[in-house]
C-alpha cells in the first residue's frame, strides 16, 4: 500500500510537470498517447505475465485492430460501434496465434507468435486493394453521434475512460475461473493439467483477451494518428511492448502505465538530448535507435527478476 | 532450360546466405540456450564494416573483411560477457529481449554514419558474368555458393578436429559434465558468440554482390529461422541445408506462383516447420513429443 502512495504521487508530480512544462494542448495530446500505449501493453501483461505464453508478435494484434478499426469506419460504421469490431479483430489474430499453443511451449512457441506478426505485416503490405499497401490509410478523426473529439484533453478523457475500463474487465477474468486457469498454466502446465484444467483453453482465453484489449487500442490509435502503415506496427512495436510490460511489472495491471510513460518519453528526451549534448553524432538517425536500444538492455538488465 | 537454371542458382546463393545466418543462429542457441534477434544487425553491420575498412582505410578486400569478420565476433562477445552472462538462469525471453536491445544499438551506430541510411553500396566483388554454352551465370553467385561450402568444411573440420570444437561441443551436449571434465564453460560460451558473429558478418560479406549493402539487409535473418528450426535448432548441417532449401523453394515459388507469396512463404514455412517439425526434419518421428527447451 505503501508503494502504491509513492508510485501515485510521483505519477501526479509527472502529469503535472508534464502539463505546465510542455504546455497544456502538447501534453495532453502525449498523455492521449500513452494511455493508448497503456492499453496495448495490457494485452501484453495478460497474455506473458497472467498466463506465462511467450509473445513475440503482439504487434500484430494491434495492427488488426488498427486496420479494422480504419476500414469499417471508411465503409460509415460509426466509430464507436466500429471499436468494438477492432478489438474483435485483435482477439480473432489473438486466438489465431495461440493455436500452436497445443503443440508447443517456451521460445518456441514465441517463435511461432514472432512467425504469425511478419504473416501479418507481408499481407497489410500485399492486399494493396483493401490496405493501401506500403502507402498506408487515411482514417478520419474519432467523432460520438456528431461530437467531434478534435481537443487533446477530449482524446486523452476518453482514451482513459477505454484504459479504466478495459483493466477492470481484465482484473475481473483474472478472478474467474479462467483468469485461475492461466496462473495454474504459468506456473507449472503438467500439474494444472494433471488437475484437471485445459491448458489449451486456458492460452486461448488469454490470447482472446490479451488480443483483444491490444486491438482495441490499435482502433484508437488508428484515430489519434490518422494514417496507418504497415511498418508502424513491425517487430520494434511488438519488442516495445514487451519492455513496456517488463518495465511496470509483468503482472501488475496498472504498472502498464509506467511502462507506457517510458515507451512514450524516451523520443521526447532523445530530442531534449540531442539539443543539450554536443557534436554531430547526436543529429543523426542513427541515435535515437541508439538510445531506443540501450534503453531495451537497461530496463532488461534493471527489471530482471532476482536470480 | 536456361532461365530455370539461372532462377535454381540463385535461389542455392540466396539460400546459402540464409544457410550461414542459420548456422549462426544454431552455434549460439546450442551453446548458449540464447535466441539472438541481433543476428541481422550483425550481418548488416559486418557488411557496413567490411565496406568502411575497404573504401575508407583502403584495405584490400580480403583483409578488410576479416577485420569487419573480428570486428563483429569482437561485439557479439563483449555483449556476452557485458550483459548476457548476467541472464543466466532466467527466462529464455529476457536475452531475446536483450540481444534485440544490443542489435538496436549496433544499427543505431551504423545508421549514424552519414550516408548509411539513405544510400545502397556495393563490395567490389562478383560482378561479371560467366558464359557456359548459352547460359549467362552472373558469378557472384558462384562465389557465394563456393565460399558457404568452404566455410562448412572449415566449420565441420574445427568441430570434429580440434580440441576447442571438441570442448564447445562438449559444452552444447552437456554443461556439468564439460565442467567435470576441465572445459571452461564460460570461456566456451564466449567462443560460440564469436563465432556466431563472424558468421553472421560473413554472411553479410558474401550476400552483398546479391543484394546490395544497405541498413535494412539485416532483416534476411528472419528469413533464416525457418531454416534453423527445420534443422532442428540443434543441428549445423541442417541449418545450412535447411537454408539452401528454403533458398531454392523461395526462387521457385517467384518463378511460378503469384507476386508476392515469395515474400510470404518462408514465414508460412516457419509456421508449418514448428508446428510439424519442432525438432527437426532430421527427427520427425519425434515430432508429437514436443520440444521442452527454453521456457518462460
């Protein structure tokens, strides 16, 4: 309980540097985006920490969503009723990619979740008539019976409303016997099986939910950046979605948030850096990637679990 | 005739570029229990390495490429003994995670050379065209299918010869017993990254004349996966087999199937490989038992 004060009130001192520092209208619109990476990574947190699978291609559930999302609202669906539909896309590639599950464990079923995302990608990149192929999609701004949600801080409201709403749903599967099932799973298959749980029930159910809540997101995030393409949901988001669960606590359903603030920070202080350090080495591409990696190797070197 | 032969010869080069990023892959998974998601950065910057030692300091080409070959098992060994070695004993993700954060750095270097992102560059080596009859055979090709074959005698030699191949294996089969009987596990470990590195820099090296040097080469590793998982993740002759396979499949499949399954298909193939093959065609009849390696 404790920790839980400590972490709240550092969090409510960041929102409001955050807001007064970046001014309201910029900070909002970055709050916005990491409430969107927040619930991606939840899917996430499900699927690797609740039920222990191995998902190196959660990417590609956020590109379903993302996808649906812009292709329904395109056909008129309006984009309310159309979220529900993404998130149902994410789960459909969710449950897809859990089916190896029955025949494989460990890394190498990872592999196989790692082989299903580039599936995913090569054809968002190949339909060129559905998707747009490389050039990407447009998709319109997110609008609730005419109210165009156009300020930042209407975006952010809502993208909160979906997160709050999407751990509640997720904190109450994990008290069902579903949610049990999972835990009985992570901790050791043969003795849950040996009691009696479907294992293979179990890793479906968590890749439905986990695909879900991170399809979901994609159908926000399709409104809040307004083009998709397929190379914004490849192997780094996937990896980035990972760190952002390992960095807030595998389990911990509200540590998304943490991990979503890094994901979204790091380009922000990368910029900062660049202007503050000197040479020329800091201008180029070269070293945000830089960063981005060395980042990966200290929240992996700082969060692993002790030995 | 002559068109089919030309497609099957560079599908064997191609496929032998994946068969080396493959036997990279397998000499660090067996050694080490390590997936490494930097085998394609390594591969990438190898070749970038081999470039700037030859244009830039002047070397000729045989020395410029070893130097990039050492300079790349030099940076896969110094993230093993910087930060993986700290990983031992934990799950198997973590070092996927980890080894993608190093290889994210490596290209972050890369790509900060000016020049590397935006342009395409070549290495001054099989250019020309061999005639036989009336079938044009560019010889890069030649080149690559003779120099992978060299390797995999040289590997297969110094794995059955010597005594360092000898205690490396010993360290793949059997940590404790290797320890028990004086092999230095660690110092092993150490080796199989180095020479997981240099391979990948060499494939690098050697798929240059075919598909040009630039930042984004390094993604034929994924590619390379099917590959080692239909060697069985274990096995060193099958990786290569594995990726010539797949190689001669992949310049098949662009000659008769419709545009774009060619890029699709090794996926496919990794997904039909695990769930058919998990440990291997090698051992298929033990396909049902399942893999128990890794883990998280």
């Amino acid at each position: 309980m404790k920790v839980r004060a400590v972490e709240i009130g550092a969090g409510l001192v960041l929102l409001v540097l955050l807001l007064f520092w970046f001014g309201r209208a910029y900070g909002l619109a970055q709050l916005n985006l990491l409430f969107t990476y927040a619930l991606a990574g939840l899917g996430v947190v499900i699927i690797l920490g609740h039920a222990g699978q191995t998902v190196l291609g959660q990417g590609a559930f956020v590109a379903l969503g993302a996808y649906a999302q812009a292709l329904l609202v395109a056909t008129g669906l309006t984009p309310l009723l159309a979220l529900p539909l993404a998130a149902g896309a994410g789960a459909l590639g969710g449950v897809l990619a859990s089916l190896p599950a029955a025949r494989l464990g460990g890394l190498y079923f990872g592999m196989s979740t790692f082989a299903f995302a580039l599936l995913v990608e090569e054809l968002l990149r190949r339909w060129e008539s559905l998707t747009g192929g490389a050039a990407g999609l447009m998709v319109k701004g997110f609008s609730i019976a005419g109210w165009r949600l156009e300020q930042a801080g209407e975006q952010a409201a809502f993208s909160l409303l979906l997160l709050l709403g999407a751990i509640a749903l997720c904190r109450r599967m994990l008290a069902s016997a579903l949610g049990r099932s999972w835990q009985a799973v992570r901790e050791d298959e043969a003795a849950a099986a040996a009691c009696g749980v479907d294992a293979v029930r179990a890793k479906i159910g968590a890749f439905a939910l986990g695909g879900g809540v991170s399809g979901l997101a994609g159908g926000l995030y399709a409104h809040w950046i307004a083009y998709l393409s397929p190379e914004q949901f490849g192997l780094r988001l996937s990896f980035e979605l990972l760190i952002l669960a390992f960095l807030g606590g595998v389990r911990r359903l509200g540590g998304v948030l943490w991990g979503a603030a890094l994901v979204v920070a790091l380009p922000q202080a990368i910029a900062l850096l660049r202007d503050q350090l000197p040479g020329e080495w800091t201008r180029a591409a070269g070293f945000e990637l830089f960063v981005f990696g060395a980042a990966v190797v200290a929240v992996v070197l700082l969060r692993r679990p002790p030995a | 005739m002559s068109s089919l032969l030309q497609v099957l010869l560079s599908g064997a080069a191609t496929g032998c570029v994946y068969g080396l990023v493959a036997l990279s892959f397998v000499l660090i998974f067996k050694a080490t229990s390590v997936l490494s998601f930097m085998q394609g950065e390594l591969l990438m910057a190898g070749a970038f390495a081999a470039l700037a030692a030859h244009q830039g300091l002047g070397l000729p080409l045989l020395p410029a490429v070893l130097l990039a070959v050492l300079a790349m098992a030099g940076f896969a060994m110094l993230g093993e003994r910087l930060f993986l070695r700290r990983l031992v004993a934990q799950p198997a993700l973590l070092a996927v995670l980890l080894t993608f954060g190093l290889g994210m750095m490596l290209r972050g270097l890369v790509a900060s050379w000016p020049g590397a992102a935006q342009q395409v560059y070549r290495l001054p080596f099989g250019g020309e065209q061999l005639r036989i009859g009336e079938v044009l055979l560019p010889t890069a090709q030649l080149w690559v299918i003779a120099a992978a074959l060299l390797l995999a005698l040289l590997l297969a030699a110094f794995f059955r010869y010597t005594r360092l191949g000898l205690a490396l294996r010993a360290c793949a089969e059997n940590p404790e017993l290797a320890t028990l009987m004086g092999v230095r596990v660690s110092t092993m470990q150490a080796l199989a990254w180095g020479l997981g590195g240099g391979l990948a820099a060499l494939a690098g090296v050697l798929l240059a004349p075919l598909s040009f040097v630039h930042l984004n080469m390094g993604d034929i590793a994924f590619k390379a996966f099917p590959a080692a998982v239909l060697g069985g993740m274990s096995s060193l002759g099958g990786a290569l087999l594995g990726g010539l396979a797949l190689g001669l499949i992949e310049a098949l499949a662009g000659l008769w199937l419709p545009e774009g399954f060619k890029d699709a298909l090794p996926y496919l193939l990794l997904l039909f490989a695990l769930l058919l093959f998990p440990r291997g065609l090698g051992q298929w009849r033990l396909a049902g038992a399942g893999p128990s390696r890794g883990g998280q």
